[in-house]
C-alpha cells in the first residue's frame, strides 16, 4: 500500500512538473507573438484599447476638384475599402478645396482628409485609421507603396486606479523602460505626466528636440470616473490628451 502511494505520489509530481512547465512555455510563446507596446501597456497594468495611425504626404498635382475625387478614388481602391459617395464632403474656402471621407467598417475608423493649397499646383493628404493594432500596420505599408509619407502612430490605453503625479511618473519611467528608451525629458501640469524618450529598439525614425533624439512619448492624466488615461506616441502624441 505504501509502495502504491509514493508511486501516485511520483506520479502526481511528474504531472504537476510538466504541466507548470507546459503553461510556462505558452505564456513565453504567447509574449514572443504579443506586441512590444501591448506588453509595455501590460507591465503598469494598462489595458490598450485603441491603435491609431496618423499618415500625410504632400503630391505635387494640379489641386482641382477633379484631381481631388481622383487621388481619393485611388486612395479607397488601393486600401480595398468601399465608396460611400454620400458621406464624402466638399468644401471650396478661399480658392482652397477640401475633401474629407468618414468610414467605420467594423471595429475600424478611417478619415481622409485632401486639401489643395491656394495655386492649387499640389494636394496635402492626410489620413487616420483607428483600430486594432495588427490590422493598422499593414495599411502602413500600403500607403508607403503611394507616397513618400510621414507617419506617427498613437497607442491609448486605461488604467483602473489612480495615482499621484509622481506615482504617474513611475509608471510612465516603467512603461518606457520596458520599451528599452532612455527619458529624455519630462512635464507635469494639473492631473497629467508625460514624458519624452528614445529607444533604438523600436522601428520609429527619431526626432531632434533640444539637440536630443526622441522617438517617444508617453503620457498619464487622472479623469473623472477614478481611472488614469494612458497615451503612448511615436515618436510624438499629435493629439489631446
């Protein structure tokens, strides 16, 4: 009988073993696949929430209406996304013509944005696509095979506590630490905390602020429903937060 129960015993502890192991082994496959920023979210308990890209070109073309429709045209075709005529917007202001193009299809967002300058000899483009992460990169590269472009992307995420201003910096200190950036700067005003830095581990070209290179910027502020408000930039937050 006792021979019996140390076998089961055995047994028991092999089983245990290599399922821990197991489990292990598929949380590291799992983070080997999950994005740096998601898991950089993850490290200060932030949940990501949206992904956005923020893409503008300058095309020297004639800036008509005519042209405008266009360049629009073939932006739509080229991103394999639907025409819906009645939602694209005119607006002459000026001698400057506007074009803007509103879409949700599911759980993304896209906005165009074209607008000619007052010799109309060129078009300014920019474009915004809001959504899951994986899905926003791919229209990156689909928009670098059209133009030479400028891109920025924003990462926003929400934190189910809150903190003090300098308890904000910490976490903003791990966030980047866990993207591998060395701060470069930081600003505190009223319920938020940002902070500037540069990281060689990420693919975003660095900018030159202050003789400094940054290609990031992270950002915390309280509201009102109790919870701390996340933004992360590359390499710049373009918008309110």
């Amino acid at each position: 009988m006792l021979k019996k129960t140390i076998i089961y015993l055995s047994l028991f502890a092999i089983i245990s073993f290599s399922g821990d192991s197991y489990l292990k082994y598929c949380i590291a496959q799992q983070n080997k696949h999950e994005s740096p920023y998601r898991l950089a979210f993850a490290s200060v308990g932030a949940n990501l929430l949206e992904s956005r890209l923020d893409c503008w070109a300058t095309i020297k073309i004639d800036g008509s209406q005519n042209q405008l429709n266009q360049v629009l045209t073939q932006l739509i075709q080229h991103l394999n996304l639907p025409t819906e005529t009645d939602k694209i917007l005119h607006e002459e202001n000026k001698d400057i013509t506007t074009l803007q193009y509103n879409l949700v299809l599911g759980n993304m967002g896209y906005c165009f944005l074209l607008q000619s300058n007052q010799t109309k000899d060129r078009i300014y483009i920019l474009i915004t696509v809001t959504g899951e992460e994986e899905n926003v990169y791919w229209y990156e590269s689909k928009l670098r095979q059209l133009y030479d472009c400028t891109v920025y992307y924003q990462y926003r995420g929400i934190i189910d506590a809150q903190a003090t201003l300098i308890g904000q910096e910490e976490l903003l200190s791990i966030l980047l630490t866990n993207l591998n950036a060395t701060v470069k700067s930081s600003y505190r005003e009223n319920s938020m905390s940002s902070l500037t830095g540069y990281s060689s581990s990420i693919p975003i070209r660095p900018v030159s602020v202050d003789r400094e290179s940054v290609n990031l910027q992270a950002a915390m502020r309280s509201n009102s429903d109790g919870k701390i408000e996340v933004y992360l930039g590359m390499p710049f937050l373009l918008c309110d937060y």
